[in-house]
C-alpha cells in the first residue's frame, strides 16, 4: 500500500528529529557532560541540519530551473561565487555572520546572473547552461585561489579552513538562529509556489499557457537559490554533494508512487539534507575522535559512490 504524502513528510521530521537527537550524545568526547551538549553540539548540529536543508531546497530549485538533473549549487558555480564573495569580505578583514553573509549571497547572484547572461536565459539548453556553469565554477576557485595567494597571514589559515567546509567555527546560537531562519522562510516561500514550480518543470510553454508568470517565478527561484546557497557557504564554507545527492534520493525512492512533484519533493529536500548533513557531521567528529574531519570531506567521500550508484540503479527505478 503507497505511503500518502503527508505520512512521508511527518517519517522524514521524525528521522530529522532523530538525527538531531543523537547526533547531539555521540562526537570527539565520548563522555560529554551538558556544557558540551549544550554550548558546543547544540549549536553545531542545529547548524548542520539548516545548512543541509538549504543545500538540498538549492539543488532541487536548480534541477528545475536549468531543466538538468546534474544541476546544483557548486556544479553551477552558485557555491563558487558564494565563497568568492565571503572570502573577499574576509579578505578585507570584515568579521561578523552578516557580512559574510552579504559577500557570499552577492557572489552567489552575481554567478546566477552571469549564466543568465551566457547562455541567453535559463530556458536554454540543460548542456549548454552545464558546461557554462561548470567553466563559471572552474573561474571562481581560480579567483579564490589567487585570493589565499595574496592573503595577509593573519587571514590566510582561515579562509583555507573555511574553504575546506566545516561547522566547528559555529559557537553562538545567534548565528544558529539566523541560519535557522533562512531556511525556515526558504521553505515557506518555496511551499507557497510549489505549484506553480510544479507546473513549470512541464515545461515553459505549458506553463505559459496555464497563467504562469514564468520570469518572475524564474527570478524567484534563482533568488531562493542563490539565498539558500550563499547562506549555507557563509555559516559552513564550501560543502558539496547535498545539493545534488538528496534530490535524487527522493526521487529515486518515492517518484512511482507521487511522481515528481515539486509539492512534495522541495519541502521533503529541506528535511532529508539536513538530517543527511547531521548525520555526515556527527560522522566527521566521530571517526577519528579525538580529531575531526572537515564535514565537506565526508560528503564528497558519501556522495561520490552514492551518486554513481544511483545513475546505476535510475532505469530500474524509472521503469
């Protein structure tokens, strides 16, 4: 018997819950007393999930959007541009969530806009918006490679550690606050325009022809993505493979019985991506306890083999 929609969302809340839960008990120290719990995992795991979240509703806007199902934000170049624009503030010596916050969500538009500008609008061809993305990428860690060259050396160790992916730098639940929030206004815009997302996936004309605004649902999207994106880069730096991994996951597991639904699917991404990225941090501060691994290489280590078994596996599913 199918599972309804709504059973499958409240399932992946609880698995989030869970998640969330023991991620908190299990870490580096394998005795933590509450001043650990509380003042260092708490705000580090919160994190964790909200910028998976965001990764995944990014990936998911983009595979939409481009028409691509190998779009998300660090193939596109979206991340690139983020961390380019955050690595400049820092760069500068500005400090503070916020204003990293605004360099990397300007680098992140800025990217989107200049695809745009390539390939003559996002209703073009998938490959020809692909590799356009993929050489816009390419230039971005070229740039942010001069960057670090020319970094002073009090800023250079950082934004070598911030470029590797991480969430240890989290400490304060302000910021875990403001992460929060953006994907809790992400999703809730994205849940008021899943139906005409929805429609637009069928394709532009068809949506045209239903009453659909397709450029300014467009611009929206890039929008959210490129907000999604650029906050998740400014809280963890340049973490891979979610954005791309989840949506597929959904798809692979629940199209034959809900078919693509972005309805279903966008707000379904918010909460897989952010128990996946739970999950890989309590991994990456576990495995070699008392040290940690930056979160960033445990998903590429994940996602790598993932991602290519489920191109395996996609006829089967499909059919």
């Amino acid at each position: 018997m199918p599972i309804s929609k709504t059973t499958t969302l409240i399932l992946l809340a609880i698995l989030s819950l869970a998640s969330v839960v023991l991620a908190l008990f299990i870490g580096s120290v394998s005795d933590a007393d509450a001043a650990i719990i509380y003042q260092l995992r708490l705000p580090r795991v919160l994190a964790a999930f909200a910028v998976g979240g965001l990764l995944a509703m990014s990936g998911s806007l983009l595979q939409v959007l481009t028409r691509n199902p190998l779009a998300e934000p660090s193939v596109l170049g979206v991340s690139g541009g983020a961390s380019v624009g955050a690595l400049a503030v820092l760069m500068l010596g500005g400090a503070g969530t916020i204003w990293v916050a605004g360099g990397a969500w300007l680098g992140a538009v800025t990217v989107m806009i200049l695809l745009w500008v390539l390939v003559g609008g996002f209703s073009a061809h998938p490959s020809r918006l692909l590799l356009a993305g993929v050489m816009v990428a390419t230039g971005c860690g070229a740039i942010t490679t001069l960057m670090i060259a020319f970094a002073s050396n009090v800023a250079m160790p950082g934004m070598i550690h911030w470029l590797m992916g991480d969430l240890d730098s989290v400490m304060s639940l302000e910021s875990v606050g403001a992460i929060l929030g953006v994907w809790l206004s992400v999703l809730i815009i994205v849940w008021r325009l899943s139906p005409k997302i929805h429609i637009l996936q069928l394709g532009t004309d068809k949506a045209m022809t239903l009453g659909i605004d397709v450029s300014y649902i467009q611009w929206v999207m890039v929008l959210l993505s490129a907000l999604s994106a650029a906050s998740a880069v400014s809280i963890a730096g340049s973490i891979g493979f979610v954005g791309l991994l989840v949506p597929h996951i959904l798809r692979a597991l629940i199209v034959k019985q809900h078919g693509p639904d972005q309805r279903f699917l966008l707000p379904a991404s918010a909460l897989l991506g952010g128990t996946f990225l739970v999950l890989s941090d309590m991994f990456a501060r576990a495995v070699i306890a008392p040290s940690q691994l930056p979160v960033g290489v445990i998903t590429a280590l994940i996602g790598v083999p993932s991602f290519l078994w489920i191109l395996s596996r996609f006829r089967q599913w499909s059919s």
